[in-house]
C-alpha cells in the first residue's frame, strides 16, 4: 500500500475552487470527495488554518492517506468513510446544522486508477471490480458483465460512456461470457477492442476501451445517482452566501450538476421533473458560472487529468429555510 509521501498529486482547478469558497477561520465546511485531501489542504491554507471542515470519502485507502496528510492541522478536519449522499449523517455526528461552503471534485483519484488491483484501469492487468468502496457490498464490475442483460449492458456502455459502438460492445461480451467468466481487466479490454472496427480502432484518440471502462465505473459505483441524492438536498445546508463548487470530468455528471442550479435559481420546490411551477417560491441560488469554467491551458498542461474538468458553482441566497429541510 502507498503512504502519503509516495502519491504524488495535483488537485484540479485548486486555485478556482479556494477563491470562490473564499474560505474564513471558524467558516464551516464541507469536502465530500475527500481523496488525497488536495482541495480539503488548499481551503485549511487559505483560512490561516482555521476554517472546520468535515470530509468524506467512500474509499478507505484515500481517507487514511489523507488522514496523514490532514495532520498539517491537527483538529480542523473530521473525516467519515461514507458516500457524499450520506452527509447528512457526518453533519450531524459532528452537530453542525449548516455550512459555509462546500466541494465535490467527482469521480475517481489518479490513486485508484493506478493500482492495479482495484480493476479501474485497462492499462494494467487486474481483477474486474472497480468499487470503490470495497467494503460497501455493492457489485463488482466483473458481477454486471458477466451477469447484466444485453440492453443493460448497452445502455451503460452508450449513455453513461457516450460509446456510439455500445450496442456492439455489448453483444460481443454476452457472446463471449457464454463461453467464459469474464474476469480481469485486460480480458475485457482485449473483448472490447476487439469488438471496434479496425479503421475506428486506428481512428481512436485513446484506447478503444476508455469509454466502456468509465461506463462500467460509473454503473458499479452508481455515481449519477450519488450526484443526483447529493444535489437534492445539499442547498438546504448552505448558509445564505455560501457556495457548492463541483468539479466534473463527465457529461452527463455536468448535466445533472446544469440542472440541480438552474431549478435552485428558478425558485422552484416543486419536482424537478414538473415543468411548471406551482409552488410559487424565491430562488434557492444564484449561478456563478453561467458556462462552466474550464481549467487554464497551464494547469492542462502540467496536469493532464484536468483536460476534461468543469467547474461550476453556485451561491445560496436568502435566510436559512426553518427547519433546514424543504
Ligand atoms: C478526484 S478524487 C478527489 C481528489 C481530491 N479533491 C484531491 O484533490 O485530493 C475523487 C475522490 O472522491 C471519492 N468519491 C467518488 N465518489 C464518491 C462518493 N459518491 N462519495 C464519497 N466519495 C466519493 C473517490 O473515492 C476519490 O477518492
């Protein structure tokens, strides 16, 4: 296992995200992807080490890590092994009714992908699980492709990778799990490829596999449904003034992150899905990023994990709602 000294790390649009939380000695606030606690570091700093912060991760191996590296300043941080849907849990633990900012850097850290046996990655040999919380009981990778139907399959590998060739995909890895248990990362890869036509293969920018793998990620790990929980309820926790930043690497989490603001800024309460307001409320939010704000040529080229990130951000307005909860 790595130690915090050996994992090199640069968190993304750091410098963006400390701005617009704009983090005070005594604030309160929340790191609900705590990783290597890059960002959760980057606010203790700007605040003179002073601002109180609960952070969370679903990952074990991250929060020990980060742990050690939070010892920087020691009592300001408490961290929880829980998904950021669960907050709510941590905020009251820790007795905090509401708080002063908070941050979501989405999806996986550069930790995870490199360690082989955590089967997120087709670079490296491994076994097919991709959880990332292996403690959770949730399915591994290596359960939904040798057991999910055909349109299930396909529907992950299309919509949630945005793989045109996903209905392709699919039928190749149902054709071959007749045969065999699927059952390691380069096994998969090598089915995947495959299964792309050789002039789209040469065509391809990166490995054929890419998009199915972060498909299968973010399906294990149900990573829309966390964002969607999360963004549910999170505003009723912001204090007038603060600020929710987020930071994702994925279409369809930028959509639902898109929408959770412009419905906070409508003043609707009534079900996102109801098109017409009949609750007739004032705005929860106001957007501070009307496009999402992308990272500067300079951090894209130092860090190239930050090549697909967008920021977006938002401010709570108005007194807190009684009770907190809508
Ligand atoms: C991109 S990394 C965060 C890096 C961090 N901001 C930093 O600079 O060190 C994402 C982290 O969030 C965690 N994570 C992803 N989804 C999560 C969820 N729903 N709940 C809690 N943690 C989650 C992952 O385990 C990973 O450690």
């Amino acid at each position: 296992m790595s130690t915090a000294q050996e994992v090199p790390h640069i968190p993304v649009m750091l410098k963006e995200v400390v701005e617009y939380l704009g983090p005070r000695p005594g604030g309160r606030y929340l790191d609900g992807t705590l990783g290597l606690a890059g960002h959760s570091l980057g606010l203790l700093r700007a605040s003179g080490g002073r601002a109180e912060l609960i952070c969370l991760d679903r990952d074990e191996q991250a929060l020990a890590l980060a742990q050690e590296r939070l010892k920087e300043f020691p009592g300001q941080a408490t961290t929880f092994h829980m998904p950021f849907s669960s907050f709510e849990t941590a905020l009251e633990e820790v007795g905090w009714d509401r708080i002063d900012g908070a941050v979501l850097d989405l999806g996986v850290s550069s930790l995870q992908l490199d360690e082989a046996g955590r089967g997120f990655s087709f670079m490296a040999d491994g076994p097919l699980d991709m959880r990332m919380d292996a403690t959770s009981g949730m399915d591994t990778a290596r359960t939904l492709v040798n057991r999910a139907h055909f349109e299930e399959l396909k529907h992950i590998i299309r919509d949630l990778g945005d793989e045109p060739l996903g209905g392709k995909i699919a039928r190749a890895i149902v054709r071959i799990r007749e045969q065999e248990d699927i059952a390691t990362t380069s096994r998969l890869a090598e089915i995947v490829a495959k299964a792309y036509p050789p002039d789209r293969r040469r065509e391809a920018r990166n490995h054929p596999a890419t998009r199915t793998f972060m498909a299968l990620r973010m399906a294990v790990n149900n990573e829309i449904g966390e964002i969607k929980d999360f963004l549910e309820r999170i505003v009723q926790y912001l204090n007038p003034g603060a600020r929710l930043a987020v930071i994702s690497f994925h279409s369809a989490e930028d959509r639902e992150v898109k929408e959770a603001f412009r419905h906070w800024a409508k003043g609707y309460r009534c079900p996102m899905e109801q098109q017409i307001c009949t609750c007739d409320r004032p705005p929860l939010a106001r957007i501070l990023t009307k496009k999402p704000q992308l990272p500067t040529q300079l951090e894209m080229d130092r860090n190239p994990r930050s090549r697909s990130a967008k920021l977006r951000v938002a401010e709570r307005l108005g007194p807190p709602t009684a009770g907190g909860r809508p």
